[in-house]
C-alpha cells in the first residue's frame, strides 16, 4: 500500500485558529511532546492556554550510548523533559512513572490517564496515532494512543468508571472536546505554527541525550523546518503542524 498523498486544497484539510483555555499533551517518552505537537503547544501557551504535560515513562531506554544505564539516563531525562517545557510554556509534567517499553493499555495505565483527564480538565488533549500503518510504530506510543482515547471517552467522562476517584478524590468527571492526534497517516486538521517553529526546535535541542549533545545540531533543525513546510503546502503560511482530530459527541 502507498502512502495516501493529502492535497490540502482538495482533501479539506481544516484549519484550526481557536485557541483552548487549557490543552494537555499525553506522551511516552520525554521528546516525544516536542516532536509531536512543540509547536502548537508553544504558541498556545503563548495565547493563554495552559498546557499540561503527561510524560508516560521515565524514557529509561532512551539511548545509544553502551556505556549508559537506565538508573542514570532517567534523572537526565526527566531535567531535559523540563527545560524542554519551560521552553514551550509549560508549567505541569505529571510523570506516571512507567518503565520505557513496558505500556499496555491496561486499566492502570487507564485510571491514571483518568486521574489526569479529571484533575487538569483540558479541552483539548494532544497523543500519539495508535493507528499508524505507515511505518514502526513504537508499542509505547501505541499504548498511549490508545488508551487516552479510551480515558477521554467515556472513563473520564462518566462519573461511574473509576467512582472513587469521584467519590474519594474530590474530582469530577470530564468531557474533553478534542483529541488531536500526531504521527498520523490521516491528517484532517492544520494549525499555523510559523510563529512558534522556532521555539519547538529550541525545545526539542534541550534533549541533548537525545539530539547528539550538540545544540546546533542543524540537521534535526532542517528536518524540521523541511517537514513543517511541507506540512503547510498548499495554505498561505510557512510551517505547519498536522493531526487527526476526533471531537466528542456533547
Ligand atoms: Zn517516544
């Protein structure tokens, strides 16, 4: 199968211009926010939404380098994770703690996505494509797909999945009104991002475990610039960001 080749013009691609009061982005390993959705979380931030990371894993399988242990890439992630979010404009990371490589979309990871959904209430939540057919699709990634789409709807929304946490916890249920989706295959919505390319790049070099150690590491930045053009063809600005978006019935 070949990959489908969107045309902006003719395939309705919408554009989205309202910004949320509150957005969340859920995410496997640190850097995978930036790459994914860096740059519509940056200039949202910078609207006035407040954006809430929850980072999945501790990333503690994240490298290349022989020498390196898990016990000591975790903490060095977990400061890059942070300065890469104070660069976009985040304040919150909720780090579920997960071993990287070991999500399943099982009911703990669920009533913690719950728990999350429940507490920070955002209207719009960012995640991984679980269903990308294109290419690898890292088993993390797909477990976060997938069961933050399950989190949004219905076990956040309806006070009977999870009671206790009603009940107990002091929090109410919640309707969240968009999941916009990154490392799609099926793009059906746009933002402008021209503005905010920048600092996702910039955010995206704080993962120096990551990105080689090299903050000019102009490659990465290339790419980036490349692929967010690309994603802008055929709309009357320079770079872009795409994602499948599912809206909730209210
Ligand atoms: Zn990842």
């Amino acid at each position: 199968m070949t990959q489908q080749q969107i045309d902006p013009a003719s395939n309705g691609l919408e554009l989205i211009t309202e910004v949320p009061e509150r957005a969340m982005v859920v995410f496997a390993h640190p850097d995978d926010a930036e790459i994914g959705a860096g740059a519509t979380a940056a200039k949202w931030a910078k609207l006035g939404c407040v954006v809430t990371y929850v980072q999945c894993t501790t990333g503690s399988s994240g490298s290349n380098d022989r020498s390196m242990t898990s016990e000591a890439i975790v903490p060095i992630r977990a400061a890059e994770q942070r300065a890469a979010a104070d660069t976009i404009g985040v304040r919150d990371i909720e780090v579920l703690d997960h071993p990287d490589g070991w999500l399943d979309p099982d009911r703990v990871f669920l009533e913690e996505l719950v728990r999350v959904i429940r507490k920070h209430r955002p209207d719009v939540v960012f995640a991984h494509d679980p269903e990308r057919y294109s290419g690898f699709n890292h088993r993390d990634h797909r477990a976060v797909g997938i069961t933050t789409k399950d989190a949004i709807y219905p076990y956040a929304r309806d006070h009977l999945h999870f009671p206790h946490q009603v009940d107990k916890e002091g929090l109410e249920p919640w309707k969240v009104k968009h999941l916009l989706m990154w490392g799609t295959d099926q793009p059906n919505v746009i933002v402008d991002v021209t503005d905010s390319l920048e600092t996702k790049i910039e955010a995206l070099f704080k993962h120096k475990s990551q990105v080689g150690g090299l903050a000019t590491n102009t490659d990465v930045a290339t790419r980036l610039r490349t692929r967010a053009t690309e994603s802008a063809e055929g709309f009357d600005f320079k770079f872009a960001e795409r994602f499948r978006r599912i809206t909730a019935r209210q």
